[in-house]
C-alpha cells in the first residue's frame, strides 16, 4: 500500500487526498489553518474542471449546486456591448462553500487530518524518503509528498527556488450577497459576462433563483471585481466604501450590487503569479518523490478563472498516474510532470492572450483598447475559451 502526504486543504488539495484515499493508499494531509474551511464567496468552473470533478468520482450532485451561466460578452462601464460572446463552452458557477462540502464528503473515514500544521522544512535527499516537518518539529514522510500549498509554497521554494510568487498586478475582491438581502432585479438583467474600465473589472452571476431551492443550497449573487495595483490593508469595510467609489456611475445593477454587500461578505484575494514558471512538477526521491499541485506550480493571472480547474486537473492527472494499470510510481510521477507542464504553458499562454485585452490598466491605453475591442476580442476570447475547455482526463 502506497502513502502520501498532502500538504495543504484547498480544492486541489482535498481532491488529491480523496481520490488517493478512495484508490487504497494511506494518506495524511496537513492543513495550516485550525479546521478545513472554504473561502466564503463562489467559482467559476469551466468544462474542464467538470471533467476533471468527474473523472474524480465527484461528479454526482453537481447539479444540484451549480448554475450554468448564459452566454454574454464584455461591457464599458455605461453599459454599452464592446462583444457579444459566441455559443461555446460556458462555465458553472458554484458556491465555493457548497464545492468544499462536496469534497469534504470524499474525503472518506480513512483519511489523517491534522489541522493547525506550518510546515517549515523539506527532507529531499537522493536514496531518503521525502518528508516534511512543522514548526513544532514533528514530520511527515511517505512515499509521495503533495504540495497544495499555494503560491507562497514551502515545499516548491525547497524544489525550485528560482520560482518566485511576485505580484500579478492587481487586486481582487468576491462576494455573495445572499438572496435575502440581494437586491431584485428586472427580469431582462444580464448576470453574465464583464464589465471593463479604467483599471477596474466587475462580474456578476447569480447562485441559483430567488425564492427556490435553486441550483445552489447556498444561492444570492456572486460578484467579483478586479483592480489593478497592490491588496489593499484596510479593514474590510473600508475597503467596500473605495470599492463603492471606485465603481460608482457603471451600468445597473453594479452599484445595486456593492450597495447590497456587506463587508462581513467580503473575501479579498491579492492576485500572484509564479515567474518563471518551474521547469518540473516533479522531483524524484526515494521510491517515490515530491510533487507540485495547483497554484504551488503554476499560480497565473486569474484572467480565465482556471485557478480551481487547474488544480482539479492536476489532482484528476495525478490519480490515473498512479492509479490501477497506470506506471510505477517514478514513471507516475514523470508523466504527470510532462502532461501537466505542457497543459499549463498552453493555458498560461492564453492568459497572457486575453490578459492584454481584459487585463486592468491606465486611462491612457483605455481608448486604443476600446477601439481595438470589437474586431479583436471575440477571436481571442473564443480561441481561449476553447483553449481551456479542451481537456480530458487521462486514461
């Protein structure tokens, strides 16, 4: 029986530590925070993260809590159309509270949850064991090692050092403002698609219907706005009157929206990106080895909203790997590397496509864009759109 340790509980995390588990092998995963919790806001996830979710047996019940978008396109702060989008593939909006009951769900009754864990220190010696250790000297070894811990990763700066979180130069902010208190919109109002300014950026979508049980058990409107420079440190109420100034005078229902949202609602996110890129998501050691998941190896712009969809592809990638009629667990882990590194340069490369277009920026280039906008976005949006959906799990 194979073992693994799972460093960190996100999405890709707890995706990675259900399917193993469910596979046979003993795992143990590890979580900095006191108890394994979901950020309070929701996601956006593309057809090849259902994929992903799917071939990871966590397919079941998605419906019930999600909410499939409608196709939109790109709006000027006054409302007025920059790009209708074509009729491709279109994400799934689901709560991320809601996604993280589905995965803790997975987790099974076999899985070691240890919880208020910061692992300080990596063991990566040839012919050793990989293991890690925390702050209060205990450790963990096993035959693989799983870093989901984010872009400020511990166990990838040990691995690839030269791999730096820097700044993706902006700032992000998500809501849901529940259907109690969620304001009522007309009937012809279009929860899809975004809105795009001077260095500003707002989308919107609904959880689900008012008044239902809805495709969400936690329904309301999502939002999320991007701004472009550093996290802002002041309390979160501040920060809601600056978002509420920064947005005023843009096309209904966006100063609806802000008005509606409470501050407790608020989840900031200061948006980070891996440069360069490591050249490995896998490091061999002892009979097994080290490997890098989610945005502990490829943090990118979240222009495409594939934070969450990478991971689960990462997690989906790493379980036919290593699962039944897969390799042996070095060649497991060189496939995966070589799959995954290639997948994600075509997505980065997307992102960095569309980043120049719906990236935030100054006043100045705002106009050039603007008029660039009709001629070249949809191409380059649908190009990404198909891009990123045309994923499927290894067999």
């Amino acid at each position: 029986m194979y073992s693994a340790v799972v460093v960190g509980a996100g999405v890709g995390g707890l995706s990675a530590a259900g399917a193993l588990a469910r596979a046979g092998w003993r795992v143990s995963l590890l979580e900095r925070a006191d108890r394994l919790r979901a950020d309070p806001a929701a996601l956006f996830l593309w057809p090849n993260a259902l994929a992903a979710l799917r071939s990871l047996g966590l397919g079941g019940g998605l419906g019930e809590i999600s909410t499939e978008l409608p196709p939109a396109g790109v709006r000027r702060p006054d409302g007025m159309w920059l790009s209708r989008a074509s009729a491709g593939p279109q994400p799934v909006v689901v709560h991320a509270e809601d996604l993280h009951d589905a995965l803790i769900a997975g987790l099974g009754s076999r899985i070691d949850i240890q919880t208020g864990v910061t692992v300080k220190s990596v063991h990566f010696r040839q012919g050793e064991r990989p293991a890690v250790a925390d702050t209060r000297g205990n450790s963990w070894d096993a035959d693989l090692v799983i870093a989901a811990d984010g872009a400020e990763s511990i166990v990838r700066t040990r691995l690839a050092p030269q791999s730096l979180a820097v700044s993706s130069g902006y700032a992000a902010w998500r809501a849901v403002i529940p259907w109690y208190r969620a304001p009522r919109l007309p009937d012809d109002t279009v929860l899809a698609g975004e809105t795009l300014g001077r260095g500003y950026r707002f989308q919107a979508a609904s959880l689900g219907n008012r008044g239902s049980a809805g495709a969400s058990s936690r329904g309301g409107i999502y939002w999320t706005a991007t701004v472009a420079g550093a996290a802002r440190p002041e309390p979160a109420a501040t920060q809601l009157t600056l978002l509420r100034r920064w947005f005023a005078g843009w096309h209904a229902p966006i100063s609806d929206l802000l008005a509606a949202t409470e501050p407790d609602d608020l989840s900031q996110m200061d948006g980070r990106q891996l440069r360069p890129m490591p050249t490995e998501f896998a490091f061999p050691c002892g009979v097994g080895g080290f490997v890098l998941l989610g945005d502990a190896a490829h943090a990118m712009p979240h222009h495409l909203n594939q934070g969450a969809g990478l991971a689960l592809e990462d997690a989906a990638t790493l379980t036919a790997m290593v699962g039944p009629g897969g390799f042996g667990l070095e060649g497991a882990m060189a496939n995966y590397s070589a799959q995954r590194r290639l997948r994600v340069t075509n997505v980065a490369r997307q992102t960095q496509r569309v980043g120049a277009i719906l990236a935030p920026r100054g006043a100045l280039l705002t106009r050039a864009r603007e008029r660039a906008f009709g001629a070249l976005a949809p191409r380059v949006l649908d190009r990404a759109a198909e891009a990123v959906a045309d994923w499927s799990p290894p067999r």
